[in-house]
C-alpha cells in the first residue's frame, strides 16, 4: 500500500513534468522573405491558425521587415547606409514584389489584381485581420539595426514587440508548429 | 484508500489529454517552392520520412502547384488570366527550373544530367515513389484558384485531395515534423 | 486494492510511451540556402538557441553546402561536372552573396561591412562560434556527390559529420523545433 502511494507520487511528478515538456496549441512563424507570395502565405497560415483556436507569433525578420514600415512615417537620425537602406527596400505591404515573375512589376501588379478579384485579401488587409486576431508581432531588433531601421517608423499595430532571437525561440519551442518563410 | 483511487483516477484522465496533446510520427510539409531544387529536398525528406516510418503530407501552394500540372492535359474555362499563368508557368515536374544558376536553361540541364549519373531519382520518379508510398498530396485551393489553375489539368495521383489552409494545419498541429519550403 | 494496482501499472507504462513519443530540447535545421542573408539568420537561430540550452542540429545541403568548403584546401579527382560546380559555386563563408539586392557585390560588400560596424559576427566567426558552442553539422552526402564535392575539401569543424536525410530526419522527429532555410 505505501509503496502504491508513492509510486502514484512519482507518477505525479512525471505527468507535471512531461506537461511542462508538451507543445502548446501555438504556431511560431519567423517571417525571413519581403515578398509579396511569401508574406501572403504567412499571413494565411498565421489566420487560418488562429482560426482553428491557436496562438500565433510572427517574428518579422531581415527583408521581412520592410513590409512593417509605415509609409507615412519617417524617421531622423539615420546614418547614410541606414538611408541607403531605407530608400532601396519597399515601405509597407504596397511596396513589397512577387519573388518570381515579377516581371518588372507587371507580374506583382497582376497578382494584386488577382487577388482583388478572387477575394483574397491584400497584405494590407491581412495585417489588420492578424491584429484584431491578436496574432502577436514580434520585430527583430538585430536585423533592425543592421537595416539602419527605426522603431518610429513602423507601423501602429497593437502589442507589436520589438525582441531579440531568444525572445522568438521561447515561444518557439513550446509551440506545436514551426516555420521558416 | 479513497484518496489514493482518486489520484489514480485523475492521473488516467490527465494521461489521456496529454496523449492527444502529444505529437504523431507525422512529417506536414508546405511546399511553396516551385524550383527543381527545393522540389527535390521536399521529395527526398518526403520518402525518406516514409522509410522511417512516419506519415507524411505535402501541401502544395503557389508556385509549387505548377509541378503537379500534367503535361498531357488542358482546362478550358480559363480567363486571360489564367490562360496567362498558365502559359507563363512550368507545366509538370519536366518544367521546373534551378533556383540558381540555371543559366538560361543550362544550369538546370546540368542539374538534370547529374542527377541521372549519380542515380538520383528525377522528380517525376520521385513523384511515383511518393505515391507508391503512400505520400499524401494536398493542393491548395486558394492558390489554384488566383493562378486560374483547374482541377482537371493535375496529375493523376492516388488520393490528391484539394483543400484550404485549415485542413493542411489540422495535420500540422498533430505533427511532429513541420517544414515550410 | 489488486485492481489499483493493476491501474498504476498501466499508468507507469502509458508515461515511459509519452514521454519517448515527447520532443526534446533540440533545434534541427536543413540548411538548403547558400545565401549570406538566409546563412546569417540560421547561425543567429542555432547559437541562440544553444544559449537556451538547446542541442542544435544542423543538416547542410546542396546550396548550403558550399560555404563549408575549406578556402585552403583543394580536392583532386573530380569529374569535369564536379569541376564546373566547384569552380562556380562559393568557395567558404567568404564567398557566399545576398540573395537580394547583391547589385553586383555591392550590396554583399555593404552588408558586410554593416555587420562588421554594428558588431554582428561574420559567417566565420558564427561557424567558430558555432563549433564551441557544441552545435552538430551534418553534410548531406547526396547534395556532395551531385554537386561532386569532395570530403577532402570542407573545414575542419569538430564533429562535423557526412551522412543521409534518415540520419537528420532521427534527430528532427525528437526536436522541439525545425526550420528549412
């Protein structure tokens, strides 16, 4: 009999161990591309997991974070290749491009066409949708800095965060699903 | 006495939810790409994962549907559009192309000889085996839908399934392998 | 009394199933890209994550493969493809571009020299970084034959090891997270 109970005791511990060891019902997304294809499937996936009752984080990263710019924003004290940087990379979701077929910007163009007459949603739109979906958007400080970004010039998006890697791989690796886009 | 049953109890019901919280010996892939090389890493985890005994899905969206159209089938019904992508997009596994360095075609063409020299197989064979295996295919809907891509012109493969986002995730959260190429 | 018992024997045998079937603190990651940026992003998620006490995998292949090439070394009996390949593929960290916005070499050159400014290590000092820190590198063996690189020709990185996708694939299925870059 004592040994029953603490054998059902180191049960216990086990199960609370192994729980704390489980993947939570969340999906981590690092979000590498700026292109047009890539950020729509991002987004996508990102709603259609909330949908389904999971948590999402989008770690916006390197060429992926020129599609968080806000176009009417600007920001001072940027040092000539912050500048350089700044003027090269498209500002927002309207400046992003097809990674294929981008044709000199007829291809990106049609598919914006396209999607507007199949229904699909512009980037535009799936960023607001993630934001009342509470998708959590987390922007990569290092990638930042490299770019010669600043905070001031991002876009207005409730509880977006700016974070290191570590920040990202916490969430990461208790999370059921990951992906590198 | 009591107190112990009732410890015991609790224990099976938190084993059985921590059961269907815990992952599958399943491999869910999205594959985006439509590249000769990126098709071929999705096609060698693929049936590599098969060998080891796990499940595998693949679900192919944008450019990668373009590998499943067959060369040997047409759809009517398309718009401009359509008949657009359509003439502008590989038509089959035949079509694809390098990622880099194919050269106006000649890097590709290399690509393809090596592979026959060193008896690696082509991606239509590849294709074969991963049917034969038992590699489940999805295509997504959406991205059929805005390239004007029909039904009718995909290949024959046993248990194709056309679907949305969310049936692709189902799979996903229940894996224990997720990768997006 | 016999049949509680029984029920936390069935209890212990459930919890040694879970908690094999249960991932562990590992990263594993394919590393398809050649490219500085995608390259860069990789070596940030893998030291970082060890830093989180994670065990980190990384399982190079094709594209990925050439910047492990060893710039001092060279490998004799290569077929005229093998020659081909290596003479255009980079040859070591040091030889991998941006896969945006290379404008030449110039794009590459600025990023560098960013990296350098904003203390960001370079692809040499990660791969050292690396190396310390304990992270495994896998070499897919069949990317090496494709592309006819030689053994003989990569870095000396301790522990680095040649092997097949199922090799990789053993360690991604007990991983809490993968990536494709």
């Amino acid at each position: 009999m004592e040994n029953l109970a603490e054998q059902v005791e180191l049960l216990k511990t086990q199960m609370e161990a192994l729980t704390n060891k489980t993947p939570e019902e969340k999906l981590s997304m690092i979000v590498f591309s700026g292109d047009l294809d890539k950020l729509l499937a991002a987004f996508v996936v990102a709603t259609g997991a909330v949908a389904m009752g999971m948590d999402v984080v989008m770690f916006f990263t390197f060429w992926g974070i020129s599609a968080l710019r806000d176009k009417a924003k600007d920001a001072g004290g940027k040092d000539m290749m912050g500048k350089m940087f700044g003027a090269m990379l498209p500002k927002g979701t309207g400046g992003v491009k097809l990674s294929k077929m981008n044709m000199g910007g007829m291809g990106t163009a049609m598919m914006k066409m396209l999607m507007k007459k199949k229904n699909v949603a512009s980037l535009e739109e799936f960023l607001k949708m993630a934001e009342e979906l509470g998708v959590r958007i987390f922007v990569c400080e290092m990638s930042m800095d490299l770019m010669g970004f600043k905070r001031e010039e991002m876009i207005d998006y409730q509880g977006l965060e700016f974070c290191g890697v570590a920040k990202f791989l916490e969430e990461a690796r208790n999370s059921k699903v990951q992906l590198f886009i």
